[in-house]
C-alpha cells in the first residue's frame, strides 16, 4: 500500500510541477503514452486502482521508448553495416611501367612485370613490390593491359605479355616488329574473381617491353560489381 502511496504522490508531483508535462523525451514534449484525465478521481476513489493504473502507465511508457530506441540502433547499424560494405568493395588500381627511356627484357626465362609507377589504387589490392594484385571482393571485374615495344639498335623485338590469374593464362598480347619501329597491344576484359586470387601481368621468354616517361605500358583493373 506504501508503494500504491509513492506513485500517487510521485505522479502527482511530476505531474503538476511548473504545468509542463514529462515523457521519456523531457518537458514540455508529447508524451508517448497519454494520460488518463480521470485519473485523479480514481485515485481519490480507489488508491489500489490508481497505483495499478500508474504502473501500467509507466509500463506502457517504457515499451514505447525501447522500442522506438530499438528501431533507431537498428536502422543506425544498418546503416553502419552498408557502409563497411562499401568500403571494404572498393577495389580499384591503375598502375604503368616505369622504365627512363630503356626496356624490360629480353629473359631466358618468364618473369612478373611489376609497374611500380601508380596512377591510382584503391583498397590496397595491388602491390607494387610484388605486381600481383590480390582480389579483396568477389566479383565481376574489368581488367585491362597495355603493352609497347620498340626496335632498339636495329634489333627486331617481340612485345607480348601475358595476364594470368593464381598463374593461369587468361588472355595474350603479342606484336612483333615488322616494318616499322613501334609496336603495340591492348586486351579489356570482364572477368568473375573470387576473393583471394592473384592476378599478374606475365612477360615470357625472349619477349620484351620498352618505356619512359610517357607511360606506355599499363596494368588497370576495378570492381564493376561484387557478387558475394
């Protein structure tokens, strides 16, 4: 009966002071369950009424405000959720050989082209001490390679390369000096990776490539959309 007592007069303080009404959300803000006006007769009629009424009040109060706070965290960590996704999908690179005027090759054997000049890479997926980029995110993604040769010295050289993914050919660029001096290539392709693959551009034996500042030999990819 005490406790009957405290909530009546507890109601009644908070109730009435300075004529603001209390919520969950302060004064003078709606209140998130409505107040029953007869409430005060009831309580002078009735106090085991009155205090059963105050706390089923109160207990309708609370299940409004954490359900409310509950939908909130919930759309807040879904929003947080879509956005760890984003940014963990961004795969993106654009990488050159940098060669001062000279050429890479020939080799008695095949060898990693590793382009150390970057343009661009994002999400850290191409290494420019190994050339091997790391596939982060499943999915579909465009890759393209460029390649340039010329004769040096009167020499006839062949410009190819291969694009290889975990060290499987998947595309060839080959150009061989004929009549004149330059000789080019370039392959673009959408391919479906799998997170974990390693995709490297391969020069074989006897082939070679030749730069300078100019950049002509490229290695590009990026995610066009993640399928997992």
């Amino acid at each position: 009966m005490r406790a009957v007592v405290l909530l009546c007069l507890l109601h009644a303080a908070f109730g009435k002071l300075d004529g603001k009404k209390y919520s969950w959300t302060g004064p003078d803000h709606e209140m998130l369950w409505p107040v029953d006006s007869n409430q005060n007769h009831k309580c002078e009629s009735n106090m085991l009424t009155c205090g059963c009424c105050l706390m089923q009040q109160q207990m309708w109060r609370m299940e409004e405000f954490f359900n409310y706070t509950f939908e909130a965290m919930n759309t807040e960590l879904t929003i947080a959720k879509r956005t760890l996704n984003d940014t963990v999908s961004r795969s993106a690179f654009s990488v050159a050989l940098s060669l001062d005027q000279g050429c890479f090759g020939p080799f008695d054997d095949s060898r990693i082209i590793i382009y150390q000049h970057a343009f661009f890479i994002l999400g850290g997926s191409y290494s420019l001490s190994t050339g091997i980029f790391t596939v982060t995110c499943s999915g579909v993604y465009s890759l393209s390679v460029t390649i340039y040769g010329a004769r040096v010295s009167g020499e006839t050289m062949l410009a190819c390369a291969n694009l290889e993914v975990n060290g499987k050919v998947v595309s060839s660029l080959l150009e061989s000096n004929g009549q004149d001096l330059e000789d080019s290539a370039t392959v673009v392709l959408a391919i479906n990776l799998t997170a974990g693959d390693e995709v490297a551009v391969i020069l074989p034996k006897d082939c070679v490539l030749c730069d300078h500042n100019n950049y002509y030999n490229t290695f590009t990819g990026f995610l066009l959309y993640a399928t997992a």
